[in-house]
C-alpha cells in the first residue's frame, strides 16, 4: 500500500506492507536516521518526532495511521544552517555525551517550549520524563532547555 506523508514540511510517498512504524519508514525508507531506535516498546523516547506539533514515539505508531498530518524529525528542525534555538543551546551547554539520547530529548524539549517558552524546573522535568539519558546528563539537558526557551521568547518578542 502507498501512502503520502508529510516530513519536514516535504511530501513523500512510501510503500508500506502495513505493519511498518513511523520510525521504520523515516529510517529506512526516508533515510532520516535523527530519529533513533532502542526499546521499541515506548520506553525510552529516542524515537521521539513531533506530529502535528505534539511530541510522539514513532517506535509505536503505525506509519499508516501518519497520513494526512505534519511530522517533524530532528532534521527539520533546523533553517538551513541555521540551528534551532533549542539544538544550538545543547552544543553551547555540552547537553550530550554520547548523543544518542539527544534528538529524543530535543523533540519533547521544542514540543514544551512551543507551548510555553518560560518553564519551571517540574515542567522541563515532566517534559522530558519519557526520555532516557543513560549517560546521566539531565542537569546540563535541563539548563539548555531553560536557556533555549528564553532565547525562543526573545525571539517571538522582538528582542
């Protein structure tokens, strides 16, 4: 069966069997390898992508059911060369270690900031709650997604 998915704001048209995940088709037949696989049973959010602006785990939802709405991977977050705000504040505060948790983190961290570009401490910590760092590194995670958010509403603000 084909069906059209919009990724990154670019329309695509992938052949599924019907069983595929989203992470299986932005993988291997989008090539969009941001999107990272672990568990695939929806317990450490490195698949997380956004769908129609709210953070989702690609690992347990079916491609099929993805027609029709705006996916947004760690490759599409960027303009260009330019980074968004919120992947520039984790090279600037050394938020990854190994980085393999990172695009997960990034995709629920825009998705809160989006929302509200002012979070307090418990709501980076609830955000985030689905995504694992085995590395430890949620301190310096937290702090860019504070910093990020303040330079997102600069931004809308004018400033």
């Amino acid at each position: 069966m084909d069906i059209k998915l919009t990724v990154n704001k670019q329309q695509h048209t992938v052949s599924l069997k019907g069983h595929e995940t989203l992470m299986e088709v932005l993988r291997n037949q989008l090539g969009l390898t941001g999107t990272k696989t672990a568990c695939q049973e929806s317990e450490c959010g490195t698949c997380t992508v956004k769908i129609d602006g709210k953070a989702i785990l690609s690992c347990i939802t079916l491609a099929a059911n993805c027609e029709g709405v705006n996916i947004t991977t760690i490759e599409g977050l960027a303009d260009g060369d330019q980074l968004h705000p919120i992947q520039q504040a984790f090279i600037d505060h050394g938020s990854s270690q190994c980085g393999f948790c990172i695009p997960g983190m990034i995709m629920s961290a825009v998705t809160l900031l989006e929302k509200n570009p002012h979070p307090k401490q418990e709501e980076i910590e609830y955000a985030l709650d689905g995504n694992i760092c085995r590395c430890a590194g949620y301190p310096k995670i937290f702090e860019a997604v504070r910093v990020a958010g303040e330079k997102m509403a600069q931004s809308k603000e004018g400033k």
